[in-house]
C-alpha cells in the first residue's frame, strides 16, 4: 500500500512515468487495474468517493494499492475527521466528548482513540525526528502529561515546519500530511476491517 495525493490525474502521470516506486524494492510501479470503490466520510456529512489504483511491482510480482492520503487504510471516515478528533481528545476530552462534538458513534471514536494510543509514541518519535530535520530552528513542543496529546503535538509541529520549507505542503492538511509520511500508519490496524 502506497499513500498517494489526493489529485487522481496527477498520480495517473506519476504513475505512467514510472515516478512511483515500489514500497519493497523500489523499482517503478506499474498500473494494475482498481480497487473495489470506497466510500469515506468527510466533514460535515459530505461523502468522498475513491476508486483506489491497483498497481504491480515488476520486481516483487506484488500488487500495491495506491490510496490517496484523504483516507487511512481500514478506515471509513476522512483522515482530516480522524484528525480533529485526536486534536479534541489531545486538549483532554474523552471518546463520548469527541465523539458529540464530530456528530459521530461513540465505537467509532474509541476505536480511533485506542487505536491511536497504540501508535502515539512512535509518531511521537517520528515526526519529533522529522521537525528537527526540516526546521532551521526547531523549536520542540512542550511534553503535556499525554503520550496522545505528545503525538499529535509533534505532528503539529513537523507540519508547520514542512509548510515553512515548502509552501504547496500548506494546502496539504496536517493529518494528510502525517499519513503521507508514514504510509498510513497513523492508527494500528483494527482487527476486524471495515
Ligand atoms: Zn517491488
């Protein structure tokens, strides 16, 4: 699985000049049909309809679905969605406050929310090492007593510091951003997929 822009004809380009590289071995991919279609849920009630790309690797003989970074794998509302609701929850709020606040079922929000818990130190981690390889002058977050709110602090902040090396990476929202960068990975896989 590769996470792509949001921008089907530019990954289309990108794809039929051999610009995307496999995940595994880094050789060119190349198309390999679509996906089954996907419905994600937006903000404010708006629905998003993605077809993701199949494409193969030459060299692996593996099939790698592109899937554009509006949407996390295995998840069906938008990664923006998921995002404000980590932010909610970084300020101290529970899964039953977040999810009122996002008009959304409570299951969903505890399953972002453990979801999320299971992964905070790593991306904590990650994009901590990333704000100090693109800020000329890091300025590191301050620790909270929350390893989520640490997480979503240090995604905050490498954001800024992409949008202030490059300007385009502004139109790219923080949690499309953070999932481009780690293929995905923001929330562990749940167990039953939906
Ligand atoms: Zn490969």
């Amino acid at each position: 699985m590769l996470i792509v822009d949001n921008d089907i004809l530019l990954v289309e380009r990108q794809l039929r000049q051999g610009r995307l590289s496999c995940p595994s071995c880094g050789a060119a991919l190349a198309p390999w049909g679509h996906g089954r279609p996907r419905e994600i849920r937006g903000d404010l009630g708006a629905r998003l309809f993605l077809r993701p790309r199949r494409t193969r690797c030459p060299g692996c003989m593996v099939t790698h679905m592109l899937l554009a970074e509006a949407s996390w794998p295995w998840r069906a509302d938008a990664a923006e969605v998921i995002g404000a609701g980590l932010e909610i929850a970084a300020l101290g709020m529970g899964h039953r406050q977040v999810a009122a606040r996002l008009g959304l079922a409570e299951g969903t929000v505890r399953g972002w929310l453990r979801a999320f818990a299971g992964r905070a130190d790593d991306i904590r981690r990650y994009f901590t090492v990333a704000l100090v390889a693109l800020a000329d002058d890091p300025v590191m977050p301050d620790a909270t007593p929350s390893t989520l709110a640490d997480a979503v602090s240090a995604v905050a902040a490498a954001h800024r510091a992409a949008s202030a090396r490059w300007p385009q990476m502004l139109t790219v929202s923080r949690w499309e951003f953070a999932g481009r960068a780690i293929g995905g990975r923001v929330l562990t896989s749940p167990s039953i997929a939906i």
